[in-house]
C-alpha cells in the first residue's frame, strides 16, 4: 500500500480525520518559531455555542458568501453542501454580483446576490459563513459581514476567510484561527487578535472559525451540533464518511518546508487536460472535493463535461458550468463521473487516482496543501 495510502484513508472504518485545504489559502510566510511537540490527548475540544432561535424561525438561515472574481472552491463549497443535506436549517449561496462565480477549476451560478438577499431578508442571516477569497481586502463584502454580525448573525470563516472578518474589526479581543501558511501575516496585521495554534475550528460568542480547508468539514458539522444536537451531527457525520470531527489538529507540522520546496499559491500551466463529467443532481461535495484535488496537483487543467454547455443543477441547487461537451470533449483523460458514495470517498479516490497516474510525491503534494492531518513528515 503506497505511503499515503496508508496515512490518508478515509471513512469511519480508518479512523482518520479528515482534512483539505487548497492551494489558494496562503500569504506570508511561515512562523519563525519552532513548532513543539503536538500533545494529541491534551489537545483542547471545543462546542459551538448553542442556536438560539431569531424572529420566529423554524430553523436557522445561514448565507454562504463568495466572490465572483474567486473563491476558494472547497471553502465555500463544503459548508454549502454539508449543512444543505444536513437539513437542519435554510442554506442560501450569495454572490457578490450577479453572473458566474470562479472557484477555479470549476465556476457556478449561486442562488443570490449580497442585494438580493438584503432584500429578501431585511432581518439577516443566523449565520454567515465566508470562505476564503483571496488575501487582498474586499471592501464590499467586508462591509457585508459587518452589516450581518450587526444585525445578530454568527460569522463562521473558513481558511483565509479569517482575514475579511478581522478586518471588520469582529475578532480584536477574541479567540479565531486560519490557515497555518498566514500565520506570521495574520499575527502581524491583526495583533488585537487571539490567534489559537493546533486547532481546527475556534468558537468565541458568535465568532467561529477554522483552520484551512481541512477544518471546513468538521467546522460544518460542528455547526449541525448547535443547531440540531450531537445525535444529528454524528449521523450527518457518518453519512458523509467523516470519522472524526473533533477539533484536535496539529497546524504546527504543517509549518516544517517540503523537501520539494512546495508552497501554497505556486501555480503553472500545465497543457494536459483532464475531463471530471458533471451531470444533474451531483453531490455539491463530491464533485468539489474531486475537482479540487486535481486542479492542486499542478499537472493538469480540470474541464467539467457535460451533456452540453448548458449549466448543470447540483443536489441543493448550485449551477455548475461546463466547459466541455461529452463526445466532443478534446480532453487527454476522463475520470469516472462522482457516485452516491460518501462524499468524503470522492477525495479518497482522488488522491490514489493521482498516485497512480502522476506519482506518490504529487498526491503527497495534494495532501499538504490541503493540510491532511497526518502527513508524512
């Protein structure tokens, strides 16, 4: 059984936690420090403060936001799809405009826009969750945040999506955690900040967030536990393979340089293709986690295949958009189309698909930007 084989199974019977995180979800440079020892069973736990029930709703409204011109495709795209099955609350994706949104490799048209969903909903949301969009400031989206939490909602950040909640100036005096790769800019930039090391998800009040792509399926259902109890988060949990949960996670490993000098955000353009076919009512997860997986090994451009070039519809309503049309596609490899499987096996599949076509070290490579838990050092 190659190596990360046998460090990256997924699914209850391994025992493993899971993790992702994409390439996208870096800026600055490492802590100086070195990074200690990581104390698994003293490692602290935390609980999402409880949901507490707004202006008569049934069940909580969470928004997931993103930014058209680019959105990191797993951040945003797991929390959507792990709390849209988990039927416990009403889950709507907001642009920030109309028009298509870029999580490279793929693109969707979301359910609503930042005004439209103002519109329909003068009260806000429950809770708002913002992955990452990049490093540089978004000023209207900030402002949108801000305007959220002022009305009552909990904000939940995902990887970078940290940096535009602490520019709105939420975090100063309260605990939070993002990508182990931004630690020394974030410690930096927002010095009034608790920032928390060796943690997956962080709740402080109505602040909560997450380490990098790793923490967004655990922080999801994480979030299922505050709204609808630990009965029903172990089995969303156990339906989408997750073993564990928890927030233990050792960030600090991560900090120690690959010997093939990998960093978050490298990028090339290679000129192999690889086709993922997308078709109607697609587990939004699956096919997110798939596509992302490739796009971050750096050997080939992912091309969603469909039917034809008209937007697919997902499983909870996302519109994904193809680029090129079954039997005239042009591309150099297909993979087998995304199952009814657990979703978490998608990625699972993923990365020993990728051991097998472009080498150990790559799915190796795959794993570490998504900062997996458990990667050989």
């Amino acid at each position: 059984m190659p190596l990360f084989r046998r460090k990256f199974l997924f699914g209850a019977a391994a025992g493993a936690s899971f993790g992702l995180l994409g390439p996208a979800c870096g800026v600055g440079r490492a802590a100086a420090s070195s990074p200690s020892a990581f104390d698994a069973a003293n490692a602290p736990r935390e609980r999402l403060a409880p949901f507490r029930p707004r202006f008569g709703r049934a069940r909580p409204l969470i928004a997931v936001a993103a930014v058209n011109a680019g959105t990191e495709m797993s951040d945003f795209i797991v929390p959507f799809g792990v709390l849209a099955r988990s039927g416990v609350a009403d889950i709507i994706s907001v642009a920030m405009q109309p028009g298509p949104v870029n999580m490279r490799p793929l693109s969707f048209t979301l359910q609503s826009t930042l005004a439209a969903f103002d519109d329909a909903y003068p009260d806000g949301a429950d809770y708002v969750i913002v992955p990452n969009v990049g490093p540089a400031p978004v000023p209207t989206l900030e402002a949108w945040v801000a305007a959220q939490a002022g009305k009552g909602a909990s904000l939940v950040s995902i990887c970078l999506g940290a940096l535009i909640v602490a520019r709105t100036g939420l975090m100063d005096g309260r605990r939070a955690t993002s990508y182990f790769f931004n630690e020394k800019h974030r410690l930096d930039q927002f010095p009034a900040v608790k920032w928390q090391r060796n943690i997956r998800y962080v709740g402080d009040g109505k602040i909560i967030s997450s380490a990098g792509i790793s923490a967004s399926m655990p922080v999801s259902v994480a979030l299922v536990e505050a709204i609808a109890g630990r009965v029903r988060a172990d089995a969303v949990a156990g339906e989408l393979g997750l073993a564990d949960w928890s927030s233990r996670h050792d960030s600090d490993v991560f900090q120690r340089p690959r010997a093939d000098g990998a960093r978050p955000g490298q990028q090339h353009f290679p000129t192999a293709t690889l086709g993922i076919p997308v078709r109607p009512g697609d587990d939004e997860i699956a096919l997110g986690l798939l596509a992302d997986a490739y796009g971050m090994t750096g050997e080939v451009q992912v091309m969603p295949i469909a039917e034809t070039l008209e937007p697919v519809r997902l499983a909870h309503g996302l519109l994904v958009h193809p680029k090129r049309v079954a039997g005239d596609h042009g591309v150099d490899r297909i993979v087998p189309p995304v199952s009814a499987e657990r979703p978490v096996l998608a990625l699972d599949r993923a990365l020993a698909d990728i051991t097998a076509n472009y080498g150990a070290h790559i799915a190796e490579k795959v794993a570490w930007l998504m900062e997996y838990p458990g990667y050989p050092r």
